[in-house]
C-alpha cells in the first residue's frame, strides 16, 4: 500500500533549514517575483519546505550542497528520524537530522569512503538521483520516459540517465529552453524547489498524501495474516522494546514488515534497479559484492532497522529495506523447488513473484540418487538439498555447473554444427547466426581455453542460440553490456566472430576467469558465490541455466562429456598453485580465497607421503599446474 504524505503542519516552519519564518510567500515584492520558478518556490515556502533570509530574501539562484537538498527533502516528505551515519556529519549541525533521515530512507549514500560529504554542492542528475530514490520510497509509478535533451551524452551514467527518464515521465525534470538539462551543472535552490514540488503535486495526483509512517508490533496467527496492536512507536529500538515473543511477532514501518522471526526477503523495484548486496552493513560502494535482479527470494537472517541480513546461495550480506519485502516463514509464500522426473532427470522449477506463478521447469542434469520422483525439495545453494518439512536429505552437485571452463570438450567441430542445425530445425529457423560456426567455435577453444561447449551454452541461454533481436541486430550472442538498468546499451560487434572473441578474451579471460582478474570467482558457470555468476548475471539462477544448456547439448550429442572429470573445490586461502609436485617448486598463481573449483587430473604421492593433484590450470599460459592435496576437497558430482 502506498505511504501516505499529509500537508506539512505550522509546527514544522521550526525545522526549516534557516531560522527565519517561512510564511513570507505572499509578500508583494521579493526576490522571487517574476522568477520562472516562482510558483514552486512559494509553493514550498507555503509548505515550510524552503525558508527566507528576511526582508523577503530567498536567493533563487543560490547554489546549494548536498546537505541542503537531503533535508529539504527531509521536510517535504517528513520522513522518520535515523541514526546518525557519516563521520564528516556533525551530529550537532541543524543539518544532521535530515541527513540521517534520507539515508534510513534510502535516499542518499556516502561514497567508497563512508563520508557523505555535505557541504559538496549538488548538481542536477545528483538531484534527479535523489529525487527518483523518493519516488521508489513513495512507491510512485514512473516510466522510462525518453530523454528528450540535446546534451544527453553528459548525463553521468546509465543509473543516472534511468533517473532522469523517470523524472521526465512525471514532468518533474523539463529541462531548459534550449532544450538542455544540463547534468553537471550545480541545481539552485529555485531548481531544487521545483523539483521537490512537482514531486509533491505528481505523488497528491496519484492518490497520496504525505504523513510520516510509525512503527508497529504485530502477531503472526496461525493463518499466516497478522494482528497489530492498537499501540504505534516513532522509533525503531522503541518498537523493538515492545515485541513479546521475538518468535510470533514482527515489526512493521507503515505496510512494510522490516524485522519478522523467519521466512523469506523478495528482491523488490528500488531506485538500484536490483537488489545490491553490501558485505558490511555500511551501504558505500567500497562494500558492495554483488547485484541480485528484481522479484528474486532471498534466504532471511536478521534485521534492524537499518538494513536485512539475506543469503543467495552460500554468500550472506546486507541489503536495504527498499531492497526487499519480507515475507514471514507463516505466511507460507510459494517459493522455487526443485523434482525428479520419470526419466531420471532434476527438474528445477522457478517461482515468478511479479507474475505470481511457475515458470516451466528445465532439466539441469541427472538427478541425485537420494533424491525420490513425486516430492519437492528446496535447496539456496543447488547442492544442499532439504525436503519439504526442512530437513536435509543430501548433498550433491550439478556437473557442468562447477566444471572449469579451461576444460575442453569432447566435441568436433561438425558434432557442434550437427546440435546447432538440430537446435535451429527446433526453432523453426533456417539459417541462424550460429550454423557453421562449429569450427570457429573449436579454435577460439584452443587459442582462449574457454571450453567451446560452455560458450554454446551461454549463446544458447542468454540469445536463444543467436536468434534474439540483440544478436541479429547487434551480433551479440551474450547480453555483453546489457545492465539490468539500461538493457539497451548491448554492445555491438561487427560479426558473430567478434562477439565470440570478445566473450573468450575481453571478458572470460580479461574479467572473470584468469586468477585474480577483477570478477575472478572461480571459472565455472556457478552461482551467486561460486563462478562467473557472481558478477556477470544479476539473476542467481544464471550458471544453472548455463549448466542446464551445457546439459542439454551433451545429452542430444551422445553424453561425452558429463562425468569426464573429477572436480574438487579448494579449501584455503592464499594456496599456491605450483608447477610441480612440491613446495620447491615455482609457484604459478595463488588463490586468494577459499572455494576455487579445479579439475584433478591425476594424484602424485611423494616419497614423504604428501599427495599432490595435477590439475588444469585457470591461467591461460600454463596448461597444468599442481595443489596440495589436503587443501581441496572432493565434489560429489552427478554424473549418470
């Protein structure tokens, strides 16, 4: 249910930003008059929003910081009180209490460093910023308007550009004369007043009014539903105090459940467009691990009400509140499982919260042999496998989904053309951008060491196999730079050759496989922990659909390649990687964490009696290289 804002009360003419009145609107001359802002400063100053220096002085063109701008909207929002948050904020400064309030809110963020920097002036697609972040905190519906401005190629980044569109949706942002917007340019308080009170006057247009949201304790009954108390807190550690039974009871802000016993968190529309996982409870982005896509469950932890403690798979970290809607273990909301079909294969069934409903199920190889046809079993992480009353019933991983990518196929080039021509005759297509490409396929394998299968896979999961509109109009097989927030920057390549390069090198090797690159997570499809999923795909399903398609083209070409390797996980931290069987011997890379997957190609025992495994090596110039034994651990993969 959307918040409700009511028209700000005399009393808060107090908090205004300047200690004079703010009632002096009407005045029959000031410096406001004639101004191609005055409607919407004097609606604010009405409002006790924005406040005069006196003697009818309200310096409309008067730049301002970003401290100015978070407590103007501090005050026409009236949002609830925070804790104080930034190191370079005076906790004593008149300006404090509305920084912390827009960050509890969501609205504004320090930077890599934790400081907010309030006395840094703010420029408009800074302002837009904000201001979308409010639309998402009123829960206001926006489109992505076109940009209808002449230097749009100054607009910082695809976030910032998302947030003007919404803003220009609204008739919030109208730009200039001239047709400008003027990005980098810093907003002025007249510019300010404007946008904050079209916000107002679009949010009353949609059925709103602005009061300030309190918490609540409520009981979760039997049914699921729940019985608040007639008693509301302004503070969260107040309400926190009220709750009785820390195991029946949740906390509530206005509609939005912010702290419950245990369930679920659904990955919400926010001003980030994804759910952002924060390693710390400090949301900068020197904190940030990974993004998780819209409408997405996420395994609850804990809260306050500052931020939710979740887990994807096996990485836990902090979101925001506006990241998420909590859903307690009672109210028993459908969820994604998982079942064994007649033929033997596991079957992964995944849950649509914004369609509310079942996707189709895909296969995602042959199902564990603990695991029994006619029953759902649920799993966070794809291998751990718990059944419906939450008990665990085994462990066991999905092969193509933790084989290294170094690996190479079994396949020919004319058994790779042989699945692709099959593959368009199911399609309905004659000659697709693939057909042919087997060879191709196979040599970029050989130059890159970026098996040629997983590369199939990818092309068939993320373009259909190249027959969606990104990749017949731009070739680009892989969704390589179309962002949750901007789709449409997909780049374009000259050739479907290109694209395939590209992927191999600029990406696989440059970015996510080679030891220590930038996205380095270990080189499989793998999860939101493990692989190249941590940071290529927001969806947490994403190295599964890969391994499924890796699957589906063994199954269709003989099953040459499910089970040829026995894969371990390593199990320390800083483990060097040697060209021989000894710790004399030259040192190839080193792991710099724990959970790296490796193929173990045979095991060397040293006269000492030390075991060493020969595996296939993640750096691109060195094939084989050598681990300690002790430090990897076996997977149990599913192999048949």
């Amino acid at each position: 249910m959307r918040k409700t804002i009511a028209a700000i009360a005399t009393f808060m003419l107090v908090l205004s930003l300047f200690s004079l009145p703010a009632k002096q609107a009407m005045a029959a001359e000031d410096d406001i008059t004639g101004h191609r802002l005055e409607t919407e400063m004097r609606h604010l100053i009405e409002l006790g929003v924005l406040a005069g220096y006196g003697n009818n002085i309200y310096k409309p063109n008067q730049t301002i910081t970003r401290a100015e701008f978070a407590n103007y909207v501090y005050r026409a929002l009236q949002l609830p009180n925070g804790v104080h948050k930034f190191p370079d904020v005076d906790p004593g400064s008149s300006l404090a209490v509305g920084i912390n309030a827009s960050a509890a809110a969501g609205l504004v963020q320090g930077g890599s460093d934790g400081k907010f920097r309030p006395n840094d002036l703010i420029t408009r697609e800074q302002m837009a910023v904000m201001i979308d972040k409010s639309l998402a905190y009123l829960q206001m519906e926006a489109e992505k308007a076109p940009l209808p401005f002449t230097d749009n190629d100054e607009i910082q980044s695809s976030t910032f550009a998302l947030a003007i569109m919404h803003n220009v949706s609204l008739e919030i942002i109208r730009g200039f004369d001239d047709n400008t917007f003027r990005p980098k340019q810093n907003a002025t308080r007249a510019e300010a007043a404007a946008f904050i009170s079209r916000l107002i006057t679009k949010y009353e247009e949609q059925g709103g009014e602005v009061t300030p949201d309190v918490y609540k304790v409520g009981t979760i009954n039997a049914d699921g539903t729940i019985s608040y108390g007639s008693q509301s807190y302004t503070t969260y550690d107040a309400a926190t105090a009220a709750v009785t039974s820390a195991s029946t009871q949740v906390i509530s802000l206005g509609e939005k459940i912010v702290k419950m016993p245990s369930g679920i968190a659904i990955t919400q529309p926010n001003p980030d467009n994804q759910a952002i996982f924060y390693s710390r409870p400090v949301f900068t982005t020197a904190n940030i691990m990974f993004g998780v896509e819209l409408y997405r469950e996420l395994e609850y932890i804990e809260s306050t009400g500052e931020y939710v403690k979740v887990r994807v798979a096996d990485s836990i970290g902090y979101v925001k509140h506006s990241a998420v809607k909590l859903v307690p273990t009672q109210q028993k909301s459908s969820r994604s499982y998982y079942q064994v079909d007649a033929s033997g294969d596991l079957i992964h069934l995944e849950y649509s919260y914004s369609a509310n409903a079942y996707h189709t199920g895909y296969a995602v190889g042959p199902a564990p042999d603990f695991l029994e046809t006619g029953k759902k079993y649920y799993s966070w992480n794809g291998y751990d496998f718990y059944a419906e009353n939450g008990t665990k019933v085994g462990t066991a991983y999905n092969y193509f989904q933790y084989l290294p990518i170094r690996t190479a196929t079994s396949y020919t080039a004319q058994e790779l053309d042989q699945f692709i021509a099959q593959k368009y005759q199911e399609l309905g297509v004659s000659n697709g951008l693939l057909t042919g490409k087997g060879a191709f396929l196979k040599q970029v394998e050989e130059q890159y060491r970026v098996n040629a299968l997983f590369i199939l896979a990818m092309a068939g999961h993320e373009s259909r196999y190249g027959t969606s509109a990104y990749a017949i109009e731009r070739n680009n097989l892989f969704g390589i730079e179309a962002f949750d927030s901007d789709p449409n920057r997909a780049k374009y390549f000259d050739s479907v050759e290109d694209s395939i390069t590209a992927l191999a090198q600029n990406y696989m090797n440059e970015k996510y496989v080679s030891p220590n690159v930038s996205y380095d997570n270990g080189a499989v499809a793998g999860n939101k922990t493990t692989g190249v999923n941590v940071r290529y795909a927001s969806d947490p399903y994403w190295g599964l659909k890969v391994a499924r398609h890796m699957y589906g083209i063994d199954k269709a070409l003989g099953g040459k390649d499910l089970g040829k390797y026995q894969i371990g996980i390593t199990n320390t931290s800083g483990l060097n990687i040697r060209t021989q069987p000894t710790t004399s011997s030259a040192i190839v890379f080193t792991y710099d964490k724990a959970g790296y997957p490796v193929v173990i190609l045979e095991s060397v025992t040293q006269p000492d009696g030390s075991i060493w495994h020969k595996i296939i090596s993640d750096k691109l110039d060195v094939k084989e290289a050598y681990v300690y034994s002790i430090y990897v651990n076996q997977l149990n993969t599913v192999n048949q």
